[in-house]
C-alpha cells in the first residue's frame, strides 16, 4: 500500500509498512474494543440564530451556553469548522446564522475541552475541484487549526453537505485526516472502519410536530421535508453499545415559541410530540439536554480524534 507523506515542499511516495494496512491492525489499544464511544457534534459550529445586522435572536439559545451545561455534565462537544466562515473575533454573520470566531473557539477550547474538526477552507464541494485544489482545501487546512492551538483536528474530515466520493476520500482526504464524515443511521464499529475510512454520523432534524391532525404536523421544511426529531430516539442514539461509535450531530437551537415570520418554532409543553421548528438545523435546546442527561456513565463521550488513536487509525499526516 502507497502512503503519501512530505519532504519540504516536495511530495515523495513511500511504501508504508504493513503495520499501517488496516485500523484494526495489532498494537492499537485491546481494551478499546470494550468501550463504547459517543461524539456530541456540532456542524459548522453555529453559535445562533441570528436577527437583523447579527444581533442575537429572541428565543435563540447560543450553543456557547449549551457548551457549558454539557460541560458542567461532565461531556466536550467537538465543532466542525469551515475557514472561510470563521472570523478572528468572536463572532461573524453569514445571512441569518451567527458562526463562532477563532476567539470563542479557543475560549470554548480552554474552558471546555472542545474539539474541532476540519470542514475545509472553503465551504464548498471539493468533489468539483482539481487534485491539487482538493488537496489544498480539505489537507491545506490544517494548518490555521495547528495555527490557532488545534493540534487534533485531524480527527474527521466534514465534506460540506455531505459532498464526497470515494475517489477523494481514498487519494485525498485519508492521507491526512483519520475519517471522512458522511450521513448515515448506522453506527460505526471498529471492524466496519475500512478503506477507505468513510464514517458515520447521525445528524438530527428538526421539522413539523409529531400529533397528526394538527396545522404543525402539515408543516414543509426546507431543503427536504422533515418531522421533528423524537427526544427519545436522539437518548437512544446517545447510548451505543460496547465495541460502537455513535456520532450525534446538531446544529442551532432555540427556546420557547415563535409563531410569527419566516423563521418558527415551538418548544413549549412538556409534550415533545406537540415540538416543532420550520428549519430542520432548529432543535429544542431543552429537548437536546434532556438527551445528554441520560447518556450513560459507561460511554465516553470523546472526539473523532480519541477514536482514532483508540482504534489503531492514523493518517499519514496527522
């Protein structure tokens, strides 16, 4: 098997031993085949729902005081990150999304433990790249993390909007980043990472409510049509079973009710089934926390990066 590796600024082609072949290769840690693993993740490390000139939402809760009540529960979140969106303050604005700035990272990062991992420079699909432009955005990116004090970014590769195929994964990305994130409903497993190290993440929708005859059961979310997300099967996700890596993903949330605009929701009543949002990057703080409350005390809740190095994965450029 062919590695890639670097010499100054010319590349070199090695053959990598043997040892390298597979994740599940002897040596990796025997008794992490007896741990379960959860990461609670967060895409593209939304602080908010933003209101007009990037003022605070009313009713958005920022993932910032989600951070600390996770904390507080003992559990780091690791972030996804984009470098095109992700200002040197504390904060920048994109439309209607407020984005967490490199200082609120590295505050979350001290304070917290947060991890991140890479989204790419860009925003984009580097499936429409040239090699050396793909190179450049998914591994070239690693460098403002090392930069900024993120020395274990190299954990996951984020494709943006799920945007990838195997080719990039295998020739690109696994040579610098341990796994390369798509969406699935299945859990990861250690002897299912392979070549060419694609992984799994469950990411959670918000949507129309779950009592049918109601006008919010009708309710058509944008980009795909989607019913909110039952508390009870996001807890039941948070509890992967020994020898599994479960990957929760969540984006923005919110508090209360707002039944006027474009942009609505309800989170009122202690009925989740009555909860309802028309974004599907929109979830219940209330619900989301109630989840992580019940993750058991037999998981670790730890960032792609701990899997890595607990299961034997290595990039060649880590």
């Amino acid at each position: 098997m062919k590695a890639i590796v670097y010499q100054g600024s010319h590349l070199v082609v090695v053959v990598a031993a043997l040892v390298f072949l597979v994740g599940s290769a002897p040596g990796a840690p025997a008794s992490a085949a007896s741990k379960s693993f959860l990461t609670l993740q967060f895409g593209r490390t939304q602080l908010a729902l933003a209101g007009p000139g990037c003022s605070a939402s009313p009713g958005a809760v920022p993932l910032g005081s989600v951070v600390r009540q996770m904390w507080r529960l003992g559990y780091a979140g690791t972030g996804a990150v984009a470098l095109d969106i992700t200002g040197q303050g504390w904060s920048s604005c994109r439309g209607r999304i407020r984005y967490a700035g490199w200082r609120t990272l590295q505050r979350w990062h001290h304070r917290y433990r947060f991890h991140l991992i890479s989204a790419g420079r860009h925003y984009t699909d580097v499936r429409r790249l040239r090699p050396s432009e793909q190179r450049a955005d998914i591994c070239g990116s690693l460098t403002a993390f090392r930069r900024h004090g993120f020395r274990a970014a190299w954990g996951m590769f984020a494709y943006p909007d799920d945007h990838s195929d195997s080719r990039v994964q295998q020739h690109i990305t696994a040579g610098c980043f341990a796994f390369g994130r798509t969406y699935s409903h299945d859990v990861n497993t250690r002897p299912g990472l392979r070549s060419p190290w694609f992984q799994r993440t469950y990411s959670i929708d918000g949507g129309a409510c779950n009592l049918t005859g109601l006008d919010c059961y009708r309710i058509v979310t944008p980009v795909w049509p989607a019913h909110y997300t039952s508390p009870r099967l996001l807890a039941s996700l948070m509890r992967p079973s020994v020898g599994q890596w479960r990957v929760v993903q969540m984006y923005r949330f919110v508090r209360g009710r707002r039944l006027s605009g474009a942009i609505r929701w309800n989170c009122r009543g202690p009925n989740w089934r009555g909860h309802w949002t028309t974004r599907i990057e929109l979830y219940c703080a209330k619900d989301y926390l109630s989840a992580v409350r019940s993750i058991p005390s037999t998981v670790r809740v730890v960032s792609p990066t701990a899997v890595a190095r607990a299961w034997g994965r290595a990039p060649v450029l880590p």
